[in-house]
C-alpha cells in the first residue's frame, strides 16, 4: 500500500503541476498543420503539392492524427491532453519498473528519489505539453525499460517479438532515440540469450516497422531524414554550442546535487552485495542510453528551447532509481534529493525565465514558454488564435489575399507594403518565420514557407548563416521565394521595387543547376511510382545537397 501510495501521489503532483504550466508552441502548431493536411485527405505534408517532412516525430504525428478524429475538440487541446497523459504515463512506467528492480513488492518500502527531480525540474513540466513530442518520449523511453525490467525480473509482459517491436520504435519516436533502441536491443538480447539463431526473430521484430517507414520516407520525401534535420545541420559537430546548452540546463539547478545523490544511493544498495546478469543489464540500458543520447545532443550544438533536448537523456539517467528502496544506507541521500527538490522546484529557476517581453532571434537559448506567454498576453496560451501576433499576421494576410484576383506571391516589407508577384505554380504563397501558428489559422491550399527551411526545400538545401541560433541557422529570404515561385521576366519582377534584377538572375541561375532542380522535382513533380522510385534510389544524395545563400556564389552549379 506504501509503494502504490507514493506511486500514485508522485504521479497527482506531476499532473497537477504540469497542468499549471499547460501551453502551445510555435513548433507545436508546425505539427498540428502537417496533422489537418492528412485529416483533410491531402496525405502527411506541410503545404499542399510540395511534399515536406516538417514535423520530426513520425509517431507523434501518426497519434495525434488517430486521436483527432474526435468531434467537438481542436487539434490543439487534443495535442496538450495527450501529451500531458503520455508524460504522466511513462512516469507511471518509469516508477513501477524501477519498483520492480528494488525489490519484491512485499518487502521493500521505495521512495521516488529520481521521480523527485523530474517534478522539480521546469523543463519537464513545460514539456509535458507544449504541443510537442516530449509526453510521448517519456511513455516510449519509461515503457521499454518497464517492458525490459519484465523480462529481467519475473515473468516476461508478452512475447519476446513483441519487447522487440516497442524498442524499434525509437526512431519513429524521434530519429536520435535509435541510439536508446540500440542499447535496449542489447539489453534484450542478453537478457534472453539462447544463441545467435535465436536473435533473428527479435532483430526482425524491432526493424520491421522503421525500416518500412524509412523506404516510404525516401521515396516520398525524397530524403534519408527528416527536413528539420537539414534545417538543424545534424551531421554537423558543434561542441562548444552544445557544451554552453548542456550548462545552461544543470548550472541554473544545481543538478550536479540530485543526480548524485541519486546515483550514490543506488550505488549503495549493491554495494559489497552479489549483483546477477539480469540487474546489470537493467541498470547499464539506461545509463548508456544516457549518455549516448547527452553526448549526441552537446555534438549538435544543443537547441534553442531550454533544456527540451536534454531530457530524455536526464530521464534516462533517472530510471533505475525512479523508486529506491529505502534502507539505513540510502536514508541520507534520499533525504538530500527531497530537500533539493523543494527548493529547486519553488526557487531554482533560468536566469531568463518569466521575461516581460517576447525573446528576439538574438537570445541563443530562451525559456519558450515564457516567451509566447508573454507574446500572446494570456496565462495558458493553448489555441492558434490565442496569440495576438499570429491573429494580426493572419487576418492581414487573408485581406491580401482577398485583393487580389489570381494567386500570387506575396511579399510583405517594413518599407514597401505587400507587394503580390504572379505565381507560377497556381499557389497563393506567404512566407513567416513563425510558421505554426499563421500555418493553422490560413487556409491548407496557401503554402505558408519560412526562410530558415522547416517547410521550404529551397531554405533547407542553403548553407548556414554564422552565429544565429541553433535550429535556426539558415536563412534564404524572400527574394528566393521571388525568384523560384514567381511567373515572368526577371526585369518585371524587379520593377515592382522590392528586388535588383542581377540578384533575382542569380538565384534561378541556382534553382536551374541540375541538382538543385531534381531536387525541386522530388518534392514537386507528381508522385508516380517513377517519381518514388527515383527519390528513393537517389535519396542519400540528395540529402547532402546544399548551395550558398548567397545567389552570388551559389550559381557555379558545383
């Protein structure tokens, strides 16, 4: 009754404080777009004809597509719900496994040390909604190594196959979660190891469903990845970056205090003891899954979302001592983590956390939250039209487009106004750099692009502008929409004022080059089994494509 107690109190709290700290994102409503374009029968696409994986999670995307058939509920309350009852139960998950491993239920009294810091930590809290993947990451990560401790344990939930196909989905989760799929598959194999011919069946299990995916992807998409993983340069190592965001996360916490607390009470609880194969394996899964999962994210650079990326990592870490069993040894350190907790929870927070006013492109890393709070004007900015910005941005762009007769690009500067270009593709198009929230309020046949990529192939193929933020660090403005989206002489669309036509020359000289146009053509042309098959076979290069933003140096086609 003891150990059902605490479970069930640690998991009240969580909720109840996430609750508090409910929200939507920019990048949440990036995700909902994608989401009422397959709704609407248009298939898994940002904009309408362009076929473009805006969103990095599969799964969460294929969720929030199952659950938003349900009438009388916008897109928006559904994604927060079900991410903050995905959060609540990978906890749930995290805890009962970790009970597992202390001991036998009946004689062993546990206390959430680990869960402590998860409630304590405001990144997690904020990410428990927010519109994004987190919620089912947690479930994902706490349910595997839940399904492994099964197995480790006492008597296995399911066939081995079937362990088998939950750990494969990590990829489809988010694609840098393959490197928890890895060591869980380990874990696995050890755990039933009856010899090699006996791997075949499990291997097969846990491939089958992203290896499908990743053929669809190719094929469909043209590319080996995600798009946001051009946009974010993920093959590129940016240690310093990722080493300022890895303190950014622990330093303003003191998280240094929690987790060894943690580790030293779990450290004790096997100290001078006979440890088997099986508690080896389950502790070893998380902990190498931690580090992995930290080390890729500080190599990327890290993110511009405070802690985001970070915690799966730092849930990892946290498994095996999610619930400790409590003994004379653990007592003092159990203690430390509770005292922390409080205090961490009540008064520890980012140094730019709760701003007056919204973030700017200049803040490297920024607390979101506090941000769109700030930008929308109410406590728990949930609805598209909660935010005052995205409301103007989009009833100002529906009276242009109302004015005018035929579609058109539309360009929208300080200095001249709208400016509408013919569009040579039959396609109203609008370029923002917040594109989750105009992209939910306009109509779904209106491409809404962004200059940094997440839903413009053009933008995502560009090379990189120095010392902007993470994520964010293309930038292929509005004369490339010009340039490649606009009907007519180049000396015509110059005369409209807003563009020099030598500038507007290079860039189609770039948008001609070969490569640069099979690739327009995987994402435009119509998608026959020739045009799939062509993507899927040429797709590995594609995805190394890039030209320079500056259409200067970018038209030598090399």
């Amino acid at each position: 009754m003891w150990n059902w107690g605490v479970m069930a109190a640690t998991l009240v709290a969580f909720v109840f404080l996430a609750w508090q700290r409910r929200w939507m994102g920019d990048d949440g409503l990036i995700v909902l777009r994608t989401v009422r374009q397959i709704l609407a029968g248009n298939g898994p696409v940002f904009n309408v004809g362009e076929r473009v994986e805006a969103n990095t999670s599969t799964l969460w995307t294929a969720v929030l597509v199952l659950v938003g058939w349900i009438p009388g509920i916008s897109l928006e309350w559904i994604a927060v719900l079900v991410g903050l009852v995905f959060s609540a139960g990978g906890l749930f998950l995290a805890l009962d496994g970790a009970r597992r491993l202390a001991g036998p239920a009946a004689s062993t009294f546990v206390f959430p040390a680990g869960a402590l810091v998860v409630l304590a930590l405001p990144p997690f809290r904020d990410f428990a909604t927010s519109g994004l993947e987190t919620g089912l990451i947690g479930l994902w990560l706490g349910g595997t190594w839940w399904l492994l401790v099964r197995r480790g344990t006492e008597r296995p939930f399911g066939p081995v196959w079937s362990t088998a196909v939950v750990i494969g989905l990590g990829p489809l989760v988010r694609p840098d979660l393959a490197l928890f799929s890895l060591t869980a598959m380990a874990g696995l194999l050890v755990l039933t190891w009856r010899g090699w011919r006996h791997t075949l069946v499990p291997l097969a299990a846990a491939a089958v469903l992203p290896a499908s995916y990743q053929v669809f992807r190719m094929g469909y998409y043209g590319l080996i990845t995600p798009n946001t993983a051009l946009v974010k340069e993920a093959s590129e190592a940016l240690w310093d970056s990722g080493w300022a965001y890895f303190g950014d996360f622990t330093d303003p916490y003191l998280l240094w205090i929690p987790i060894a607390g943690c580790l030293f009470a779990g450290a004790t609880l096997v100290w001078r003891k006979s440890v088997n194969r099986q508690v080896v394996v389950l502790v070893a899964v998380p902990l190498a899954g931690a580090v992995m999962l930290a080390a890729y994210v500080i190599r990327v650079g890290g993110d511009f979302m405070h802690g985001r990326m970070l915690l799966p990592a730092t849930f990892c870490l946290l498994l095996p001592v999610m619930a400790i069993r409590v003994t004379r040894l653990t007592f003092v350190p159990v203690v430390a983590v509770a005292v922390w907790a409080v205090v961490a929870g009540g008064w520890l927070r980012a140094p730019y956390a709760g701003l007056e006013e919204p973030i700017d492109e200049r803040e490297v890393i920024a607390d979101e939250r506090a941000a769109y709070v700030a930008a929308s004007g109410t406590e728990y900015p949930i609805l598209a039209g909660d935010f005052r910005l995205f409301v103007e941005m989009a009833d100002d762009a529906r009276r242009q487009l109302a004015a005018q007769q035929a579609p058109a690009v539309h360009v929208n500067t300080p200095e001249t106004g709208w400016v509408a270009y013919p569009s040579a593709n039959g396609r109203d198009v609008l370029s923002y750099f917040n594109i989750g929230g105009p992209g939910m309020l306009l109509p779904l046949d209106v491409w809404v692009h962004d200059p940094i990529g997440l839903a413009n192939p053009v933008a995502a193929h560009s090379t990189t502008v120095p010392g902007r933020r993470i994520g964010h660090s293309k930038f292929a403005g509005s004369n490339w929409e010009v340039a490649g989206l606009a009907e007519g002489p180049t000396e015509d669309l110059a005369a409209r004022g807003q563009y020099k036509q030598d500038n507007l020359d290079a860039i189609r000289r770039t948008l001609a080059c070969p490569h640069t146009q099979e690739m327009l053509d995987s994402v435009r042309a119509p998608l026959t089994f020739e045009r799939f098959w062509d993507n899927l076979i040429h797709s590995v290069g594609r995805s190394g494509l890039r030209y320079d933003r500056n259409p200067d140096k970018a038209q030598t086609c090399g």
